[in-house]
C-alpha cells in the first residue's frame, strides 16, 4: 500500500509570517521557517534557500499544528448527530445503539473522514481513543486509516463496543489481548507518524482489580496511558485519581481526561505525579451530565492542560470550536455563574495565548511526543500551519492570537504541513473528496443494521 513508499518530504520556505513559535526561547516574531527532510531546520529573519518552494508568509500567522488530545475517530461517519444530546443519550445511540454493527470498513471511513476533518482545520497531531476495538481487524483498519490521511496519529488502543455494558461501569474485564499483537507486529516503531497508546478504562469504569492488571500490562509493553475520568456523579464517587495515587499507580506516563467531577485534591496528585490533563471543553459545555470544563482548576492545581474533541456526534471537530468553548466557561466562573466546583474565590485564569498553547505544545506534552513536535523549534518534525489574518472575519487582526481565538475557523487554515509533507494548501485540502461520499453509505448502513431511523 502505498503507506510502504517512502513519503516525498518537502522542502519549503516560509518567509515574512508572524511566527507563534510555542518555544520559550524564540517566543513570537516575524519571520521565516525553512522545512527541510520532515524538519524545522531554521527559523530566522533573511533565511535564503534556493532549491526550497518559497511560501509568502506576509501577513500570515504560523504556528505549530493543533494537537487534539483525544478523539473518537471511529465516529468520523456520525458527525455533527446530536449537539444536544445527553450522555446517557449520546451512549445509547453511539456506543451502545451503532457502536456493535462497526465492520471494519465502516471504522476506516470513520477514521478517514475524522483525520480529513481535523488536517482541513489545522489538527496535525490526533489522538485516536479508539473504543472500537471490536475484533483486531477493525484496530488495523483504524490504524490503516491514519497511515493513509497523512496527519500524525496516537493510536490509543481500547476495548469493543460490542457487549458496551459489560466493558464500562464495574467491568470485570481485563483489557483486550490483541493489544500485544499490535504492539509486537503493527506500531512497534515508537518514533513513527503513527505510535501506540493504551486508552484504559482504569478503576473509575472497571474494578480496581482489572484497573491494576490492565496497567501494568500498558507499562510491560511501553506504552503511555490515558483514561476517561471525573464523569459526572459517578466520577465523583469513585475518585479514580486518589484510587491510583493510593494504590501507587499514578504517575507520569498518564493523561487523564475531562476530570470534570474529580476533585481540587485529586488534581494536586495529578500534578504531582506529572501527569497530564486533556479537557475536551467544547463536549463538556454542550453535554449535560459530565460536568463542566476543569481548565481553571487544573491550573490552580499547577497543570497546564491539553485540549481536545471528543466526539464529532455533538460537537465540532475543530479546535478553534474548543478553545471558545474552554474560554466561554471561564468567563461564567468570573461572573460567578459556574458549577458548584468553581465557585472557589480567586481561581487562576488564562487568556487567548495560553488557549493556542494548551492547544499545541501542551498537546504534545500530554501525548509524550514534545520532543518531536508542538513548537516550531529547529530539530523538531516540521507540523506546521499558516492561517491567513488578511480574511473578513479576522481583519484587522490587532491581537493575532486573541483573532484566531475569537474568530478563527477551518477555512483561514491556509496551510498544513504534517513531518514536511503538505496535506493543505492554498485553503483546499489535498484529498479528501471519495471519502465523505463513503462515510455518507458507511452511516447509512449502520442505521439500517442498528434497525434505527436516521434521525431527521
Ligand atoms: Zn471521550
């Protein structure tokens, strides 16, 4: 398949943008990005490279790629279903209703469209929790998925929606074996575009038992871990975090996700076992029955979170959608409108630049792949995009980062670059097309098999 070719890399000269570096020492300036052999090989002022296609970047904001720290792309298909749908309905529906009538093919399209989504609006790095894990056939066809869309995949490994109920919520089953196989045989290469994560339900979905046996079968193959936690009621009662702080569990290869229910103490252990945070802000502000967004808290804990979708079925899959959605909830904590967990006096607040850094470099480091990407740094894989100020709904641009943050969409992505290789330009998308007409069939066929009505 063509995956197996070696990709052509790039070489390319961006000159003259406003570069939102991510990286301490070269904070922003104007000036040039020259990408050579999947890297950032220099970022200066005057750079000259004759052999490089120049880029005219006057004007023009550049910054790492988006990094979404967690999204179910096996339901590319079902997007953008029920924005105001419930979480008992959305697991009804998707996990439960769909989920077990997946065929391999149908989580290809998924994860096909779910990746041509994300690289249109500038998300170069996904995070794949892929709780689809219906036979090892429908992991590889995730996994082929991502090889083929170009973007730069974690693949977190899960368990089947096949039997939903039995696999969340007290489960006494330990994760699926075929993990192994993947890990020996398909993404055993670390460095690679796409690596291998371990997405475990730990002791808030199944007993502590299995929690404690699934993750040292993560840690025996070398994989990172992440981990649904903090959801609503329940969340809040089994306090997944102390559960593994006490059982001596948590530590630093761990993202745990939305957190919305966990509490101000289980944060401060978060943050001191260097663990990381991805808080799916958009989701969680539309979806009754999660909780709220987390953000301020983890940052008065010390953690600077990640960002992340979640499910296309409710909300956009874009990060310009989250980052709105994690700034609108702080600003109900200032007028005193939050939940009841953020009514605490003097909780820390962040503004539009730390939203674009919670949205790439903190990505990286919750993904533990910062050092290969998440800042336009010399030395790191050149993921990389341009979005154009000179546009209507940006103009005149005054603060680029609060501009992106206020206004930003989708079509201002004028550029994407993935390790060198370019998957948009010039605003059009380099492939894409055939898929959408595929996730069309692949969604209605599911409907039918589920026996349900599309919904209208
Ligand atoms: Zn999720």
């Amino acid at each position: 398949m063509s995956y197996h070719q070696p990709p052509h890399k790039d070489r390319i000269l961006i000159k003259g943008a406003y570069l939102m570096t991510q990286d301490d020492e070269l904070g922003n300036l104007v000036g040039d990005v020259l990408v050579a052999d999947g890297r950032i090989l220099q970022i200066g002022q005057d750079l000259r490279d004759d052999e490089a296609r120049l880029v005219d970047g006057t004007g023009n904001a550049v910054l790492p790629g988006f990094i979404d720290t967690h999204r179910h792309n096996w339901q590319g298909a079902l997007r953008n279903l029920g924005p105001a749908w419930t979480y008992q309905e959305y697991r009804s529906q998707v996990q439960i209703g769909l989920g077990q009538y997946f065929e391999p093919e149908d989580v290809h399209i998924g994860n096909l469209a779910a990746d041509l989504m994300s690289l249109d609006s500038g998300v170069t790095t996904v995070r794949d929790e892929s709780h689809i894990s219906n036979s090892p056939e429908h992991s590889d066809a995730a996994i082929a998925a991502h090889w083929e869309s170009g973007i730069r995949a974690v693949f977190d490994h899960g368990w089947p929606s096949t039997e939903a109920e039995q696999w969340q919520f007290g489960s006494s089953r330990t994760h699926p074996d075929d993990i192994r196989r993947i890990r020996n045989e398909v993404l055993s290469d670390d460095s690679a575009r796409v690596t291998l994560n371990a997405m475990l339900r730990g002791p808030e979905l199944s007993t502590a038992d299995v929690a404690a046996q699934d993750i040292r079968l993560a840690r025996e193959l070398g994989l990172r871990i992440s981990m649904h936690v903090g959801l609503g009621e329940w969340g809040a009662r089994q306090q997944a975090v102390r559960q593994l702080a006490e059982s001596k569990l948590l530590a630093s290869d761990m993202t745990f996700i939305h957190l919305c229910t966990s509490t101000d103490e289980e944060l401060r252990m978060l943050a001191a076992h260097g663990a990381t945070a991805s808080v799916a802000s958009a989701l969680e502000v539309f979806m009754p029955g999660l909780g709220q967004p987390a953000t301020n808290r983890l940052l008065a804990a010390g953690v600077r979170p990640s960002l992340s979708v979640d499910t296309e079925t409710i909300v956009s899959g874009d990060m310009f959608g989250v980052m709105r959605a994690a700034l609108a909830y702080q600003q109900l904590i200032i007028a005193g409108a939050a939940g009841p967990m953020d009514r605490a006096p003097g909780l820390p607040t962040f503004d539009a630049a730390d939203l674009i850094a919670f949205a790439t470099i903190e990505g990286a480091r919750a993904c533990g792949i910062d050092d290969r990407t998440g800042s336009l740094t010399p030395g790191k894989e050149a993921d990389l995009i341009m979005v154009r100020l000179d546009h209507t709904n940006l103009l005149p641009a005054t603060n680029v980062a609060a501009s992106i943050v206020a206004g930003g969409h989708a079509g201002n992505v004028d550029l994407v670059v993935v390790a060198g290789e370019v998957r948009k330009e010039h605003g059009v998308l380099k492939k894409g097309d055939a898929v959408f007409a595929e996730a069309a069939a692949s969604r209605d066929r599911l409907f039918h098999a589920a026996g349900l009505p599309l919904p209208s």
